[in-house]
C-alpha cells in the first residue's frame, strides 16, 4: 500500500500545502548532509503548525530536533512574543538545523541547545510552563519526555508525542526497543489521571505511524514549582 499511500499525500499536499522554498532548501540540505529521512510529513508539519496556533501557543518545546523541519511548523505559527526551544542530542544535527532556521529567517523565535533531553530538560526552569510540547526524539526515552513534558506543562498543555505506531510494531510480541519505549509511555498515561489523550494512526509518506494527542488537565503541585 505504501505507493498509494505516497501518491495520496501527495495529492493531498498539492492541496493543501503551500510550496515553500524554505522548507524545500530545509529537506534538500537535510540529504545532502546524511540526515535520516525521519522528518515529520509536510501535511503532518502543517498539523503540529495548526495545534500551535489553534492553542494560542506562545512557548513551545520541540523534543527532538533533527534538522528543524518540523521546528520550522510550529516556529511559525507563534506570535510576534512567542518562543520555540529545541532540544537535540547530536551536535552535527543542531548545526545543520541551526543553518535550516537561519535561513528560514527563525532564528530570533527558536533556540536549539545540544545535548542529552535526559540532562537539558532539567534546565528549562527559565521557560515554563510550555503551552505545547512536541515529543520526537529517540523512542526508548519515550517515558522520560513525558514525564518532563508534564512537569513542564501548566493546565491545558498540549503535548504531541511522534511515532506511537511504527508499523503496528508496538502490539508486537517480539519486543523492539523502541516500540517497547512507546509502550512505556502509553502505559504511564493510561495511570495517569492528569492527562486526557487520544492517538491516531496515520498512513502516507512516512508509511505507518501515529500521533498521540494529550491535554493536560492537572498538573501535580510537586512537580511545578
Ligand atoms: C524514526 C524516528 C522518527 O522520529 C520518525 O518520525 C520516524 C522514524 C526512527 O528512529 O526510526
Ligand atoms: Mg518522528
């Protein structure tokens, strides 16, 4: 199916996305410089941009940086005041997103900091609360970003989490690490009485996949101060 499903997005993106040198430039310097195709979608990217405006977010925080492709979505639906921070393991990654926001004219609404998600997000102090985060970073860590994104949250928060579905994968017996992260995470906000959520199964360039949507609805008082 995945031809077709390619062709309809297409279609779809025809329609509905406008052609944008900036993000064509974002996806070509991407290749060029060996960045794993892992992208959201245009049509997915024009999603994450209408959650961002839809919400009225003002502070966003990108889990995940790759190569800003996605950064760039949601970086311009914020306000004149708004603020994105990213977060990006791999140096060689935050630099040639670095370059992608540049060029893309983002760099006064968008910061990327270097380093482990696990060590930076501890810092954020300076920024909470974030009305939206986006979770897209490696999966096995799944549950420690949502655990911070929730910490990082005020009431109403809205954070996406990327990559919930991988193929079917996170029903499978055999038990892939990453799928096995997702789970993790799936697992805590089915115990937690916090956050409303939903998920949908997506199909198109990317092949299989899905977003989890949650809404937080209390945050617990020890874990904002
Ligand atoms: C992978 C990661 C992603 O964030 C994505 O959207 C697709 C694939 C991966 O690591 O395989
Ligand atoms: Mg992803």
């Amino acid at each position: 199916m995945q031809p077709t499903w390619t062709a309809v997005d297409n279609y779809l993106k025809q329609h509905l996305v406008k052609p944008d040198v900036f993000l064509q430039q974002t996806l070509a310097f991407n290749i060029d410089h060996g960045l794993p195709p892992h992208d959201v979608s245009p049509l997915q990217g024009q999603f994450l941009g209408l959650m961002a405006q839809i919400s009225g977010a003002k502070q966003i925080l990108e889990i995940g940086t790759l190569g800003g492709f996605s950064t760039q979505f949601m970086a311009r639906a914020l306000p004149e005041d708004g603020k994105l921070i990213s977060l990006e393991k791999n140096a060689a990654s935050a630099d040639i997103a670095r370059q992608n926001i540049k060029r893309s004219h983002l760099e006064d609404k968008v910061t990327i900091i270097v380093g482990d998600a696990a060590d930076t997000l501890p810092t954020m102090e300076a920024w909470v609360p974030f009305d939206l985060i986006f979770i897209d970073a490696d999966k096995q860590n799944s549950l420690l970003y949502l655990d911070w994104a929730v910490k990082l949250s005020r009431l109403g928060s809205l954070i996406i989490m990327d990559n919930i579905v991988r193929g079917g994968t996170i029903i499978d017996e055999q038990r892939d690490p990453h799928a096995e992260g997702i789970r993790q995470a799936l697992n805590a906000i089915k115990n937690n009485d916090h956050l409303s959520a939903t998920a949908f199964q997506t199909v198109g360039e990317k092949g299989w996949d899905g977003f989890a949507l949650l809404r937080v609805t209390k945050v617990p008082t020890q874990l904002r101060s």
